[in-house]
C-alpha cells in the first residue's frame, strides 16, 4: 500500500491544461520541483499551478507550452469532471523503465 499522500482535490482556476500538463510530467518523469525550476517558480507556486489554486501569467502559460505542449486556450477551458491528478502511473513508470534501459519500455 502506497502511504503517501497526494492531494485530490482541485481549485476554482482548474482548467483543461491541467491534465496535459499532468500527463507531460509523468511521461518525461518529472517532479514538481522540476515544473518549478522549468518554470523559474517556487515549489509552492508551482503546486499551486498544478492543482487549479491559480491561474498562470501570460508568460507561464507560454512556458508551459513551449515545455510540456498545453496549448494556451485550454487554460480558458474547464478542466474535464471525472480529471484527478496522479493519474498516469503508467507513463512515469514506462519513463523509467526507458531511462534505465535505453529502450521503448
């Protein structure tokens, strides 16, 4: 059982970017803390960001899709109601496997 605890829920700015971005992360096998320091935030700004507390900056918004591809009019569109974070195990897992063994895991 995974003991770790991960916050489910979502702020009013959530938006569809989110789950692209979510699903960027896992699948490049990044933290957090390295959407922060992609995006020059604090850890905390960035968590922020991640779970629809707070809308980004034109330039953030940029950012992340220059980065991790979101495209900047899913910011202005609701975020899909059955979307959690945490969702793509799978493609962090594959990533590692990749990493590990230079192969298409």
């Amino acid at each position: 059982m995974d003991a770790t605890r991960r916050r489910q829920t979502l702020g009013r700015h959530a938006s569809a970017a989110l789950p692209w971005i979510w699903k960027a992360l896992a699948r490049r096998d990044e933290s957090h803390a390295d959407f922060a320091r992609n995006l020059g935030l604090s850890n905390a700004t960035a968590a922020r960001l991640l779970y629809g507390d707070l809308r980004p900056d034109v330039t953030n918004a940029r950012l992340c899709l220059e980065l991790y591809g979101a495209p900047l009019l899913l910011w202005d569109r609701p975020v899909p109601a059955n979307w959690r974070p945490h969702e793509y195990p799978d493609l962090r897992r594959r990533a590692r496997v990749q990493q590990a063994t230079g192969t298409d895991g």
